[in-house]
C-alpha cells in the first residue's frame, strides 16, 4: 500500500474517487471565486454621438451659461442622465471631426500623436493597448462590444481594437448618409432614424445575455445627429406644433435630436428594469461640437452652438467643447464639474474604475478622473502632459494648434510649419465664448503656452502643416 507511509492513519488514505472530487471542487471554488470578483466590477455603458453641440441641449452643460441651453430643443433623457451623475462643464471631444476623436478615445491618445492624414493613422495597432483591452486587463471578466458607428479609415476592425461583439466595420453611409452632398441636406422621415432604436436594442440584448456572467463595457455609436437629418413622423410633427426654433436649427433636426434622446431613455430603462443602474456607469458625450449651419435653417437665428464660438473642424470651442455626463457608482447626483476632461481620459479612467493595477503604456496620453468623479467633481487629473491638446495641421482651410491649461486656451492658426499666422489667447472661465484675445495683454502667459505646445508636438513628431 504505497499510501500507507504518507499518513498517520490509514483510514484517511484518499482514494482515486475522492482524489477526482477534490479536484472537481478545487475547480468550482476556482470559478465561484473569479466569477465573483468579476461580479464585484462595474458595468459601462458608453453612449457617443455625433456632431452635438455643447449647447444642444434642452439644459444648460454649465449652469452658470444659461443662454446654452434651448428652449425649443427636447433633451429629457439627458437631462435625467445629467440628473443621475456628474455635468462636465469643459468636456472636451479630442478631435473637431469624427474619425481622429474616435481613435483617440479607444487607444487613449491625442491625435497628434497618431500622425497620418485627416482621417488615415500611419501607427499600427498591433501591439497598442486600447479600452476593451485595458478592461480586460484589469479583469479577464469583462466582455465588451461596439454597436453603431464605428469609423471611416480607422487602421483597425472592431475584432483587431478588442470587442468580443459588434456591428462591424460600419460608417456614415451605414446610418444612412447619401452619396451626394446635395442629398444629405433634405430631411427624410423614417421609422428609426439613424438607426437609433436598432443600435440601443442590440445593447439591451448584449447587457441582458451579460450581467449574470460578467461585467460589461458596451459602447453605443449613435450616427445621429450627422447628415443627413432623420426622424420619425411623430417628433417632426411635434416640433412643427412648437413653432420657430430659439436658434438655426429645422423642425426636422429638433426631431432627430428627440428621438435619439428618446433611445438613450430605453437604454436608461433597461437598466433600471434589470436592476443594474447602481452598479453601472453611464458615460454620454459627442464625438466633436456641432454643426455651423443645418440645412433648411433661417440664417437669421442664431447659431447653432451659440454662445460658442466656431463649429465642427475649427478648434474654437464650439469645434471642441462637447456635451459630457458621467453617472453611476459614487457619483453625486445632479453635481457639477469645471475640471477639463477629454475623451482619451475615458481609457485611464476606465481602467482605474474596474480596478485595474498595473501601470499603462507611456504612450496613453490620458489620465484618470476617477477622483474627481468620486469628489464631488473637485480634483485634477494627472496626465503625462499637463494640458489638454488639440491639433488638425493638415485641413485646407483650418490648420490649427491649440494647448488649454487651467482656465488658459491658446489657439494657433499656421501659415507654415513653425510659424503661426494667428494666435489668440482666451480666459475660458470668464469668456467661454472666446470674444476677448488677451495675447496682447498677456504675452508672457501666450508664450508660455506656446512653448508647452510645440514641446509637446515635437515630443510625439506630430505631423506640421505642409511648406
């Protein structure tokens, strides 16, 4: 009996079968374990739209800016988000064009950084950490899919960026754009315009397939509100029967705007239904600020994005400063924050909010608010670079830089390489519309910046205008 030496009494010897269960229930314990702690991480939902302004919106992103919000606009359901969680009054898209802010909020890096064209990075994804992967990281656990939007020229799939589901490799025209450029300014009615209500169904149906197994990050792309405008009989009916718009938007613009709201209150009630608000952040922000114009809008109005100044492609606030709200797991309701954030901090913040320890890759340019989500929305967030940086050296007509820090934005247009043509200095704390250039009156404070940002630029070889 070979056993026998092993132990003090034979009686307690093991036998093949019991040897057999012992495993069996070392493994189960192994799996309660690991399914548990995945458990004990929070879900995310991610909601991205496309071309909202700041001021889009039925309230005010800052309370303290009354004339942003809209009389006429409808938002209810990102009114009641904003009434969940935490407004970000200087939320920042990192990019003023879909494609670049897209990329940057996956991989976590300016768009500088990325080089390449207006739409085409030269870096190569193998081997880069991006969102899906940073949760993963933290916690094998997560599953995580894309559904919507995803991008035109993006150097990666959904599969190659680290989603386990998606739509694919969906654009502008998978939403519904036309073709030719004439046909994207006529209104068309449709019974799920932008594709809304199909998008945020197959969200519902990947949490509820999800939140009895593992924690979450979904991420909802709408192609709303982009050309062309969509909406449903209903809304447009309704927004005729309000009368004039209170700025250059259409009756029809008003009614793709409500009812992309209206998917976001599905979404909102799925996870109360499931029982899964508290456990589950909710993050909502555009991709860049809205429209300069709507087609079909009076001229006469005022603008869009008022009281911003600029739209999409420039980087005036109003190309750049977007709608962000956070709610979820100690997040005070209805609270206000002034801190600057940007979406390539949504990689590092994620990460730090499933618990991730290890450290991320010096080429994340992003850094956590974490604690400033959890502080009543006081704090600062550490990045490797303290600023936020915006940079298109390669548009035709907008060749721009700019470095915001503090309450400070320095906005550089070029006439080549190194030689700003423009360069205008704002107080965004007391000037949000960008009116007052305080270069003159501060030139130490504009040299500063400047400095700060082509250190910056050089330090990742971002590309310069052409010669």
């Amino acid at each position: 009996m070979p056993w026998a030496g092993w132990y003090d009494d034979a009686s307690t010897m093991p036998t093949k079968q019991s040897g057999k269960r012992l495993t069996l229930l070392a493994l189960l314990a192994s799996m309660t374990a690991a399914l548990a702690a995945g458990q004990d991480r929070p879900n995310f939902v991610f909601i991205l739209s496309d071309d909202q302004g700041w001021s889009q919106l039925s309230f005010a992103m800052d309370p303290e800016v009354r004339e942003a919000a809209s009389s006429y606009l409808a938002t209810p359901n990102m009114a009641r988000l904003a009434e969940r969680g935490m407004r970000f009054t200087s939320g920042y898209s990192p990019a003023p064009l879909c494609t670049p802010t897209r990329r940057s909020i996956f991989c976590g890096m300016t768009p500088a950084r990325q080089r390449g064209t207006e739409f085409k990075s030269e870096f190569d994804w193998n081997g880069r950490l991006t969102l899906p992967q940073a949760l993963k990281q933290a916690d094998p656990n997560y599953r995580t899919a894309h559904f919507g939007k995803f991008g035109s020229d993006m150097g990666a799939s959904p599969d190659e960026v680290g989603f386990d589901e998606s739509d694919g490799w969906t654009t502008n025209r998978t939403g519904g754009m036309p073709a030719p450029m004439e046909e994207r300014g006529r209104s068309v009615v449709k019974a799920d315009p932008k594709l809304a209500f199909a998008i945020t169904g197959r969200a519902v149906d990947f949490i509820e397939r999800h939140i009895r197994r593992h924690p979450f990050y979904v991420q909802i792309s709408h192609y709303a509100t982009h050309l062309q405008v969509q909406t449903r009989q209903e809304s447009l009916d309704m927004f005729e029967t309000k009368g004039s718009p209170d700025r250059a938007v259409t009756h029809a613009f008003a009614g793709m705007l409500y009812d992309l709201d209206e998917s976001i209150g599905r979404l909102l009630d799925a996870l109360e239904r499931l029982g899964i608000s508290d456990s589950t952040y909710v993050i909502f922000m555009a991709d860049n600020g809205g429209r300069g114009t709507i087609p079909g809008a009076l001229n006469s109005l005022s603008a869009p994005n008022r009281p911003l100044n600029g739209a999409k492609h420039t980087l005036y606030e109003g190309g750049i400063r977007v709608p962000f709200l956070v709610a979820g797991p100690g997040v005070e309701p209805d609270s206000v924050s002034h801190v600057p954030v940007t979406g390539y901090d949504l990689l590092p913040t994620l990460y730090d909010l499933a618990g991730g320890q290890e450290r991320l890759p010096a080429e994340v340019d992003g850094g956590s608010f974490r604690k400033v989500l959890q502080n009543r929305g006081t704090g600062r967030v550490e990045r490797g670079f303290d600023g936020l940086v915006f940079h298109r050296p390669l548009h035709r007509a907008f060749p721009a830089s700019a470095i915001r820090r503090g309450d400070f934005k320095l906005l550089l247009k070029y006439e080549s390489p190194r030689q700003p043509a423009e360069q205008h200095l704002f107080n965004l704390a007391s000037d949000v519309g960008e009116q007052t250039d305080l270069g003159a009156e501060m030139p130490d404070k504009a040299a500063e910046l400047e400095r700060m940002l082509f250190e910056y630029l050089r330090s990742v070889g971002a590309n310069m205008p052409p010669q």
